[in-house]
C-alpha cells in the first residue's frame, strides 16, 4: 500500500511537473512562431479607436517589477478622462487608478498573456475584481474563471496597417453570483502582435468593449 501511494505522488509530480514545462515552451514538433515576453521603452505609445472614442496607451516606467501605463481617453463626456493602469511582466492588468484616486483591483490579475505565445497553448486562470457587479443587483463581488487558447497566427489589418497577430481567445465564466450571473459567460477574441509589443484588435460579445488600433509610435531605446 505504501508503494502504490508513493507510485502516485510520484506520477501527481511528474504530470505537474511536466504541464509547469510545457508551458513554458512549445512542444518539440512545433514549427510555428513564438512571441517571447515584450520589452517596453518608455514612450511607447499605443492609440486605439472604441466606437467613437479614441484611448491612447503610454508606457511610462516600472514600478517594483511591475509596468505602468498612462490612459487618456478623448471625447468622453465631452472631456479627456485619464487612468494609470498597472500590469504584471506578462502584460496582465493587476490594477487601474482614475484621475479621482479611485481604485479597481484584480486579484493575481485579468488578461489574456502566459508569455512566451505560440499556437495551440491553452490555459486556465480566476480572478476576481475590487468593482462590484451591478447588474447583480446586490453590488456583490465574484470570481471569474477564464479559460484561454492561442488558436492562430494570422495576417490582421487594421486602420494602423497589416500584422502579423497571435489570435487568442478567452473565455471567461462568473463564479458564485446571485440571480443567475454564475450562468453568464463570455469570449473575447484578442489579437496581439509581436511587432508592436500590444493588442491590435479586440472583439466582444458587447461590442461596447470592440477596439482597432489606429497608430503605434516607439518611444525612446534605453
């Protein structure tokens, strides 16, 4: 009895083990492209068009390991709204500051990235988010499990011009909420591409969230 447990513990360790690896690299058949973890110069800038607003991201320096970005969202409200949002090394927002000092806090963090990409990769995560749910009814807070999958790499065009992109999808589903929200699930498609170390195009089952990029400029080599 004692060897058969000691025989599974090892096999629990092994297949651990070896998931922790693979996703780390590719499997050693694969011929495709791989997008390593990106590296930001301060002033790289990206600008995206969602609906009839325009947002520029800016990358602005690290704190703590971890990668600052300023927002200025034009045209909302008939006035520039700004938010500094701070993500982990693999590009995963971890928290968003508005121009009152508000907060919103995700814990480990919302994003689709588990660097380096390569198509075929799949894997899961939860996290849950400081901003209360709404539409709950009860402003109740919950966990959102997200399953993600690099389906493709793919020639996209947008209005910035035509990438390269790693197509990504996730598919996310509310945890424990009242009134039928742990039913709720939604996809989100994401497109990154390697060359402008960002997303380039987002589509959403509410299309509130759909964005293109419009123009991306380098900023200053270290």
């Amino acid at each position: 009895m004692r060897n058969i447990i000691l025989f599974l513990f090892l096999v629990f360790v092994t297949a651990t083990t070896g998931y922790a690896e693979d996703m780390k690299k590719p499997p050693a058949d694969y011929q495709g492209a791989i997008a390593e973890k990106p590296k930001f110069d301060k002033g790289d800038r990206w600008e995206y068009m969602r609906r009839d607003k325009t947002i520029s991201h800016e990358f602005v320096g690290t704190q703590n390991e971890t990668l600052v970005f300023h927002l200025q969202w034009d045209a909302w409200k008939d006035e520039g709204k700004k938010e500094t949002e701070f993500r982990n090394a693999d590009l995963n927002l971890i928290k968003v500051i508005n121009e009152k000092g508000e907060e919103e806090v995700m814990t480990p963090y919302r994003g689709p990235f588990n660097f380096p990409l390569w198509t075929g990769k799949k894997w899961s995560y939860s996290f849950s988010s400081s901003a209360k749910v709404k539409s709950s009814g009860a402003g109740e807070l919950v966990t959102v499990d997200a399953h993600v999958k690099v389906v493709a790499y793919e020639q996209v065009k947008v209005p910035a011009g035509t990438f390269r992109a790693f197509k990504i999808e996730e598919t996310r589903q509310n945890r424990g909420a009242k009134r039928g929200l742990a039913q709720y699930g939604t996809t989100i498609t994401f497109w990154y591409s390697p060359e402008i170390k960002s997303i380039i195009k987002i589509e959403h089952a509410n299309d509130i969230h759909n964005r293109e990029l419009l123009r991306y400029s380098p900023g200053s080599p270290h």
